[in-house]
C-alpha cells in the first residue's frame, strides 16, 4: 500500500531533520519540516517548510495550525531541532543553562503538547524524540547539554506509558557523534575562569573533533524510517560509533569507563 502518512520534522533545515526529510519524501510520505527562518536556507524541493520556533508557545501553536490546515491530520512527530551549549559548569550561567533547556528539553514538550490532542482525535499517532548518546555518557564542559538530553530521555520514557492506550507510539534515539551543523552552531558559556582555560580548551577541541569526523547524518534519517515503518517500534535507539559505549557503560567496571572518558576529553594531560 502506498504510504500517505504524514510526518512534521522540527528543525529540517540541516544536519538529521534534512536528511531525516530527504530519505521520508523518497519513501512517499508527506514531509513537513520546520525552521526559524526557512527562506534562510536552501531546502529540500518538496518539503513543506514552516516558520517555527520551539522555544515559543506562540510560533508553535501557529505553526502546528497553519499544518493541520493544509493537510488535516499528523501522523508522525519527529522532534529534533537543537543546539549545543559549552561551558564549564560553574561558568555556565543560569540563564545560559535555561535557554538550552528551552529548546532541547522544553522544545520538545511543547511541540508534543501540541500535537497530542489531534493525535488523540485520530486515535493514532507517532512521536520520535532525538535526544544523545551524551544523555548516558558524561560529556564534560557540555553538562547543560547532557542534562537537557537526559531530561528528554527520562521524559520519553514515562510517555509511552500514557499515550499507548490511545494508539500513541513514542520513541527516543540516542545518536553519537555526526557530522551536521551542530558544532558550527554550537553556543558558548560568556563567562570564564581561569582556572578551567586548559582542560576547557582540550575538552571542547576535542568535542569539535569529534563533530568534524563525525558520521554520516543520513544514519539517523535510516534509523528514524525503521521507527515509523516498523509496527511494534522499540522503545530506545542508541545510533552511530559510540552506541557501544552504551552497553559497555552498563557491563564495565566504572573506574574503566571514568578513566576511559577522562581520556578521551583529555584531562589528565
Ligand atoms: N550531530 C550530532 O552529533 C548529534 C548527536 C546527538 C544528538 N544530536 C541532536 O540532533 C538534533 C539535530 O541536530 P543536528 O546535529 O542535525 O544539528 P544542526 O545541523 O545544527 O541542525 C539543528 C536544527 O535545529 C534547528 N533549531 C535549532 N534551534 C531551534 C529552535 N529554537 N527552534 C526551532 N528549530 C531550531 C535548526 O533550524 P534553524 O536554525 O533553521 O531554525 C536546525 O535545523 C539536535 O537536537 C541535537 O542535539 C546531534
């Protein structure tokens, strides 16, 4: 049967939300997608590109209804818009700490708090959360982050159990490091101290390493079609090289994994 299903990406203007559109329109969904500022950016031909911000009750609920307008119905959610935040954690000023919550944890609520009641309607529904692997590995002088990924996670988990009733799926992937824009774009705590320049300095070139030889985004696209094709979706993906680590984390001693992690973001040097 053809696939008509409708799907809504939200920060579809690079990195998974544009692969994650690309390789849905090639299996015949409807794909709509969301940016701050679509005419911005170039976009996919045939993604419906609508003006949102999630950190706003505002441009969600016009965003969402300017959606249901033209097509009626929503079938798939994908929540994925947004950024990084490095600092140390005392540098990290509160209000910087907020606004990452904001959009990584509180971006996602709002769009699903936006959509569940057309879901409900339907009495079917599907919602993908893009939270990180750095939810369940520490990822030092990016805290905020972690903890706004976390949250996600620990939110996408109670869900489920709420909404299966009333024909509502939800899933959550935890990607690993990925070449997209997400280091470009990445924010940074204003205040600094001293005492931290060194290990901040090598922990965060490290973390832009990592971004740069990333993998190829298209895998968590990939990951995202498996969710939605799938009828009995899992609960959890954990995607990329550093999916390993997940399991390890849970199998190893912890002074082999705090040693391995203190390796890799180079504090000891
Ligand atoms: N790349 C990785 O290694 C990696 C690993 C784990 C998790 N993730 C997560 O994957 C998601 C996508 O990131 P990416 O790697 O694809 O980065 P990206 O290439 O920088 O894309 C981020 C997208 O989020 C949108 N966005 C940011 N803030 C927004 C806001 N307030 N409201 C609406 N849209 C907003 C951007 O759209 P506009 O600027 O056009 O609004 C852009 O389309 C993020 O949640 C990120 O935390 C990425």
């Amino acid at each position: 049967m053809a696939e008509s299903r409708v799907v809504l990406i939200t920060g579809a203007s690079s990195g998974f939300g544009r692969e994650t559109a690309r390789i849905l329109l090639g299996r015949g969904f409807k794909v709509y997608g969301t940016s701050r500022n679509p005419s911005a950016k170039p976009q996919e031909p045939d993604v419906g590109m609508i003006a949102l911000d999630v950190d706003s009750d505002n441009s969600i609920q016009s965003g969402v209804k300017e959606l249901l307008e033209e097509t009626g119905r929503l079938d798939v959610l994908v929540n994925n818009a947004g950024y990084v935040l490095t600092g140390g954690a005392e540098e990290t000023s509160i209000a910087e700490a907020k606004a990452q919550f904001e959009t990584d944890f509180f971006g996602h609520v709002r769009m699903t708090k936006a959509v569940l009641p057309t879901m409900r309607k339907q009495g079917s529904g599907q919602i993908v959360n893009i939270s990180s692997i750095a939810a369940i590995l520490p990822v030092p002088f990016e805290g905020y982050y972690a903890a706004a990924k976390a949250a996600l996670l620990a939110w996408s988990e109670a869900l489920p159990h709420e909404v299966k009733s009333l024909g509502i799926k939800v899933s959550v992937v935890e990607p690993g490091f990925f070449k997209t824009n997400l280091g470009h774009t990445r924010k940074i705590a204003k205040y600094t101290i001293r005492d931290y320049d060194e290990l901040r300095r090598r922990a965060i070139a490290t973390l832009d390493d990592d971004f740069e030889n990333g993998a190829d985004p298209r895998l968590v696209g990939e990951t995202v079609l498996r969710i939605i094709a799938s009828k009995n979706p899992k609960h959890e993906y954990a995607v990329g090289r550093e999916r390993r680590y997940k399991t390890l984390k849970h199998l190893m001693p912890q002074s082999i994994i705090e040693n391995g992690v203190r390796r890799h973001w180079k504090l000891d040097r």
